[in-house]
C-alpha cells in the first residue's frame, strides 16, 4: 500500500451523489469511512491527504476503504437529519446494498444518524470518538469557532478545550492553534458555519434504541469533546452495541491507537485477521 517514498499508491479520487467528495484505496469489501471534521467540504490535499491516508492505510490492508467528507454547498438551516438522508441516498447509488460504515468524530455524528434513519444502507457500524450528543465544551467550542470563521476572524482555537482534556494542555494547544488559524481557515466559510450549527442540534439521546445494526463504540478515556459517561450512554442505549474504550487516550488519538485496526477488523467480521 505504501510507495518507496513512504506515500500511498493507487488511490482513486471521485464523488459520491450530491458532490461528496472521496478518496478510495485498498481492496476488499467496501468500507465506508465518514471523516472527521475539516474545515473544508473537499477531499484534503498535500500534508493533510498524505497524513489521513497515512492514519487509514491499516484499514486498507483488509478493506477497500470509501474515505466520503461533506458535500459542498451546505446550505443554512440544514439538519443532521437531512444530511443523513444525503448520506444515505449517496450510499445507495453507490453500492446498491448494506455497506459497513464507520464514522469518526464529526463522522461519526453523522454515522449515527444514518444508521437511526436509514438502516438499510447500513450492515454494520462503527463510531468513533463520537456519541449521541455533543457534550457541552464541544457544542460550545464548535458555536465559537463557527461564529468566528464566518466573520472573519481566527477561531481555531476555541476547539483546544475540546481537543485536549488538560486544561494546561488546552491553553498550550489554543495558542498554537491561534497561530495555525490562518493557514487552514475554510475556503467556504458559510458550509462550514452551517454544518457546524446542524451538528450542534444534533441529539439521538431518545432515538438509540432505533438502532437496530450491529454497532461498536470506540472512545478514548481522555477524550476532551466526550466524557466516558457519554460514551458509555450512547453504546448502553443502542441494543447489543459494544463499547472499547482506550486508556489515556485524546479525541483524535483513537484511530492511532495500536489495537485500533484490529477492534475495527474482527467487529466488522474480516476473516484475515
């Protein structure tokens, strides 16, 4: 999977129904990888693409793996609900039967409402360093930057608290992420403020027990954007669903977690494992 020069090779750059923007690599049986938050509604380039295909190539050893973002063009007032109708649509164009989905963070907010609404583009789920609702310092962290950025100014680091759970470690990372602010501030400001508003609104809190795919939970215990009793609601509110959750492991530290490919394998049932 991984080129003399240490990149990624053979990976295919498209669009899903609706303009959602993937990159597919690997072979296997689909596996549909809903991305985490970027503060563009495109495939990411440079640093940013080499590093998520780097982070996914694991997975791509057993799968063929649908790396699907955000379609551009979101519009103001939109719901989790109506993107996961758009999810689910895209879905079933492509592949015309059950896939595996997993969704991270942002994606994983996503993945969950896909899986309540529309379960028969779903075969089985993983969600990951997501759950059924934001917690606070999210929602709030979120709101901010999100009212920053569609006015124009730096807002990156209101998402520190939500990143690290130290506090010390969150005013260290804000500061480095107000500095950073400029060199990845979203080309389309308003898809961005309005995804960000719909995510806030998001809570399947009372819907968890419509979830009738098999699903596994995976969070890290030091997760600044979830606490572990969220996480432990949100996989005890879903029948049979099955809940991991790493030690001493932040919010975007669980897909680099060492048992991480192999949780995702044997839940999803991949015999080469």
């Amino acid at each position: 999977m991984m080129n003399s020069g240490g990149e990624v090779a053979a990976v295919t750059e498209g669009s899903l129904r609706h303009g959602m923007p993937y990159l597919a690599f690997g072979s296997g049986r689909p596996l549909v990888f809903l991305r985490w938050f970027t503060p563009d509604h495109a495939n990411p380039t440079g640093r940013m693409r080499s590093s998520e295909l780097k982070k996914l190539a694991g997975l791509a050893r057993h799968f063929r793996v649908y790396v699907v973002g955000r379609a551009p063009g979101t519009a103001a007032g939109a719901t989790m609900s109506g993107l996961g109708d758009e999810h689910a649509d895209a879905l079933h164009a492509q592949f015309g039967e059950p896939v595996d989905v997993l969704g991270v963070s942002s994606g994983g907010s996503i993945a969950l409402q896909l899986a309540a609404d529309h379960p028969d583009v779903v075969r089985k789920l993983v969600v990951v360093s997501a759950a059924c609702r934001l917690d606070p310092v999210l929602r709030t962290g979120q709101r901010r930057y999100a009212e920053a950025i569609l006015a124009g100014r730096r807002g990156l680091h209101h998402l520190a608290p939500a990143t690290v759970a130290n506090p010390v470690g969150a005013r260290l990372a804000g500061a480095a992420m107000w500095l950073a602010d400029p060199l990845v501030r979203p080309k389309v400001p308003a898809d961005t403020h309005h995804f960000l508003v719909a995510e806030g609104g998001f809570d399947l809190t009372g819907r968890l027990g419509e979830i009738t795919v098999p699903t596994l939970i995976v969070g890290g215990d030091r997760d600044g954007s979830y606490s572990t009793e969220t996480f432990r609601h949100t996989a005890d509110g879903i029948p049979d669903a099955r809940l991991i959750l790493y030690p001493r492991t932040g919010h975007i530290g669980t897909v680099s977690h060492p048992r991480f490919v192999g949780d995702v394998v044997r839940f999803l049932g991949d015999s080469k494992l």
